[in-house]
C-alpha cells in the first residue's frame, strides 16, 4: 500500500478514500508515474493522489485553458493537469491563465502569489500546496523536527497573509497535504 497518511493522519481512512475513490478512477498513465515517482528516494514529494482529483475536477469546472504550475518535479500535477483541460488548452508560462498550481519553493509562496494573482484572470483559480505541512501548522514549536521548523513558520505566516488577501476568495481543504484554494475575487 503506498498511501504516506496525508494532512488525514489516519493511515486507514487515507487508504480507504485512496482505494475507494482514487485509485480506482485514476488514469493508467498517471498512475504508472506515480509507480515510476514511488521508487525515487524524494518520491514523497510528487502531488498526492486524493488532492489530485480534487484539481482535475477544478480544472473541468472551471473549462481551464491556459495554466502554469510552479515546482514541477516528476510531473504527476502536470500530467493531471494535460489530461483535465481541453485539446485546446495549454499549460504555459506567459500571458494570463486560468489556473495556476503553486508546489515549489515553500518560503516563497507569498512571492508567488503577489505575482500569480495579477495574472490569473478574475473568476481564475490558484492552489497552493502543502499548505499544511504534515499537520506541523497546529503544532508547538517544540514538537516540530527541527528541520521542519522553517518552512512550516513560511507556511503560518503564508497562510495568516492569503486568509486575509481581498483580492480573493479561499478555501484550505484537508487533501494530500492541504491545499490552499484561491479564486481570484477581482
Ligand atoms: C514538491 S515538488 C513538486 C511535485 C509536483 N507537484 C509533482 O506532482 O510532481 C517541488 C518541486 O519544486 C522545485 N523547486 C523548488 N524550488 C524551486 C524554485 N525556486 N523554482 C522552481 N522550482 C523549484 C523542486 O526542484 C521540486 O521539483
């Protein structure tokens, strides 16, 4: 079983969510990536299955066309996201876009954002991941490993400054890791 217990906690209900409504649903070719991910020694950073979905369906409400992802790595979100928009979409790096998908550098997603949310089109959507950090974003310092400690005080006061951004409209949801996802209000 390959399910790492996500921001859930709970091996046995990822592994439930992931074996009843994931896995059964996910695309060959993805799921061969994830396999061929699964034996890299940084596997674990490739985007979680569940929180996947979650954006594949995103993608298809929103009709995406043009979008940009930040933090690549072996390209399971990418491929996700080729396989959700249209024949006639784009993942790009210029212009405005859709959607955008933010998985790189953690200290930097407010950076990100300053600059994403002037490019993505009013109604556009932009997730941010990892926005839970293993959970470490409830815990006391104290309790975090020491070299978590950064990139979770990154993530708090990331997460204090986009709940609080009126530009646009947010919801955190307990997928994968936890994902940020922002509607560019206006
Ligand atoms: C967590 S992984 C992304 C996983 C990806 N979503 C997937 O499903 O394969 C983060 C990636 O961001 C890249 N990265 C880190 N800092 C970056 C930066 N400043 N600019 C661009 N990419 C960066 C890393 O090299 C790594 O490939």
């Amino acid at each position: 079983m390959s399910a790492n217990t996500g921001i859930l906690q709970s091996e046995k209900l990822t592994e439930y969510i992931l074996e009843t409504s994931v896995f059964p649903r996910e695309p060959k070719i993805l799921k061969e990536l994830r396999d061929a991910t699964a034996s890299h020694p940084w596997g674990f950073m490739g985007t979680a299955p569940d929180a996947g979905q979650l954006m594949a369906l995103l993608l298809k409400l929103l009709n995406a066309k043009k979008t940009i992802e930040a933090g690549v790595f072996t390209g399971y979100s990418l491929l996700l996201t080729a396989l959700s928009i249209p024949d006639d979409g784009k993942p790009s790096n210029e212009g405005t876009f859709d959607f955008a998908f933010v998985d790189a550098d953690k200290r930097n997603y407010w950076n990100y954002h300053e600059r994403l949310v002037k490019r993505v089109k009013i109604g556009g959507l932009i997730i941010y991941d990892n926005t839970l950090w293993g959970g470490t974003v409830s815990w006391s310092e104290e309790d975090v490993p020491a070299p978590k400690r950064g990139v979770r005080q990154s993530t708090l006061t990331f997460n204090k400054a986009i709940a609080s951004d009126s530009r646009i409209e947010i919801s955190v949801a307990s997928v994968g890791d936890g994902f940020t996802i922002c509607r560019r209000a206006h």
